[in-house]
C-alpha cells in the first residue's frame, strides 16, 4: 500500500516529472564516515563505485541535453578516481554550467585530497557541505569522534579560498537533526549558525540548507533498534504539507546510480525504485527530450520531503 500516492489523490495533486534542470550523479557508496543519519549506508568498506567508463558515457549523454546544472554525491563522491575527471570535462562540456559537490568537509584533510580545495575553486565548483549543527558534541555524535573539529578546519580552509565570503565561490552548510524529529525553521538556524560560527571560528557561509532524516537504510534501522521507526513515520505522515509538493527536487531532476541507471532522486536510488519495474533502465537509453510529464515513483518515505516546510537538497522547500 503506496500512502503517499493515496494521500496525493486525496488532495487532488499529481506528482510528475517536469522540464530537467539537473543531473544528479551518485558516483558511489564509498565514503571516510559512517554517519547516523546516512540514507545511502555509506562507509569504508562500501565497493559500489562509478567507474569511469560510467562517467564517460554520461558526460556524453549530457552533452545531448541542455542540462545546466551537475551535482555530484555519494557517499563522499571526491573519493571516486574519476572525480576529477568529471569536473573537469563538466567544466570543459558547459563552462556556464553549475557544478555542485556534495561534500562532507572531512574528506578535504585526507591524504590525497590536500589540494583538493584549490581543484573546486579553480573550476568553480559549489559546495554544499554537511555539518548537521554548530556544537562539537551533537556533531561527533552524529557523525563520529573527532569529525567536529575536522569539518571546521576544512571550513576555515575554504574560507581562506574564497569560499563562504565572495558570490563567486558558494558554500553552504546543510543541516540534519540529530533525531527523529523534524528540522526547526530554516531562517532561525542559519542565524544562529552563522552567530557561532563566526564567533567562535571566524567561519562565513552563504546558505543553511535544514534536510529532514529519511526513514530509510541506517536512519531507518537506528529508528528500529529503539523502536522508534512507526512514530517517525507517523510524525512525517501527520505534518504532511500539500504546498511543498510543487517544489519536490524530484520534479526537475534525474538521478543516475553509480552503474548509469536513472532514478528519480537520491532516496528512491537506495530503496531501488526504478523507472521501469522490469529491467534497470540506464541514462544513455533514455531521450533526454521525452522525460517531461512522466510520473514520480513514490512511496510512504515521501512523506519526508513533504513534511512541515517541506525538504529537498536545496533546503527547506518553504519559508517558515
């Protein structure tokens, strides 16, 4: 029983797929954390990575479309070996394009990786970074001993770069709570972000993004373990709003899997909710011109997108 689908009918709305103003490219589950709140189960020991054989036949793909913008995730996606490559053939293909790298901040200081900020701002890529709060405890907590202090040397890096302090090279925080509970106002927390990250670290930022947890892979079984995962998901079914389905990421964007194949966001990627039932259907099959109108895959984990003011990669889908 799909909820959501019914609810949608209930309200009189359709969710289908509307004119594709971004490719968003999981390059993998590999990542150097292992992080709470993580729908893709990422972590070190991840093998699922997209290769560059992958990489190169999307790059052609895109070339066939008038897709402006590129966002690049993961798992860490900077720890693929065709990561630069990507960027830079992105950058090559469609110099005006957006470039945008998901990226956890820790990763910056791995080895390998040391001049990994000057790569970004060089091809004028923006990140969007994870720092699910301005507190060492709640942020280790989440995220894993000693993570707080790394992603503010990662930040007080990028700051000396640019980045965070001219519009030319954007940096914005993303948010996730620490719990089964639903993001406070978006407008609030990123004052009070930037009041103690500034003060404490001399640290600038363009843009919060507040990203509510999906009830799905290491979320989902952290709920499960403390019995926690049916009032999570009565709390999202409950604060449904029907004005944030307008906005859904899902709308104007098509999400390729670390092999090429097509989803219609990142979670639905995770719980393999593909476009066709019957067979993996790849980005290079489908005509970038006959994408328009057709419909969303949904499931009850939709209600996350849909609650309160609404969530998506960009942040909250509504003002407070």
């Amino acid at each position: 029983m799909n909820r959501f689908a019914e609810r949608l009918e209930r309200e009189g709305l359709e969710l289908r797929h509307t004119e594709t103003e971004v490719l968003q490219l999981n390059l993998g589950k590999m990542c150097n954390l292992v992080c709470t709140h993580c729908h893709v189960n990422a972590g070190p020991g991840r093998k699922e990575i997209m290769t560059r054989e992958t990489a190169d036949r999307i790059l052609e793909w895109l070339a066939g479309s008038g897709i402006g913008t590129v966002d690049l995730t993961g798992g860490a996606p900077e720890m693929n070996p065709s990561f630069r490559h990507l960027v830079e053939s992105v950058r090559r293909l469609r110099p005006s394009a957006k470039i945008i790298d998901r990226c956890n901040l820790t990763i910056l200081l791995e080895p390998g990786c040391d001049d990994l900020p000057e790569f970004l701002a060089e091809n004028r890529v923006e990140i969007v970074a994870s720092l699910p709060c301005y507190s060492a405890k709640n942020v280790d907590g989440q995220r894993g001993e000693h993570v707080f202090d790394a992603s503010i040397a990662a930040l007080q890096r990028l700051n000396r770069l640019g980045y965070g302090r001219e519009e030319s090279r954007p940096l914005h925080l993303v948010y996730n709570p620490n719990g089964a509970f639903l993001p406070g106002p978006q407008e609030e927390l990123e004052a009070d972000y930037k009041s103690a990250l500034r003060s404490s670290f001399g640290i600038e930022f363009h843009r919060l993004y507040t990203i509510a947890n999906m009830p799905i892979a290491r979320f989902a079984a952290a709920l499960r373990r403390t019995n926690g995962f049916d009032s999570y998901s009565d709390l999202l079914r409950s604060a449904f709003n029907p004005s944030t389905v307008d906005g859904l990421m899902c709308r104007n964007t098509i999400n390729v899997g670390w092999r090429g194949e097509v989803y219609d966001c990142d979670f639905n990627q995770m719980l393999d909710l593909q476009w066709e039932d019957e067979r993996l259907l790849y980005l290079w099959d489908i005509d970038p011109g006959r994408v328009f109108g057709r419909p969303i895959q949904t499931a009850d984990h939709c209600f996350g997108c849909t609650a309160g003011c609404g969530s998506s990669c960009g942040g909250a889908l509504l003002k407070s």
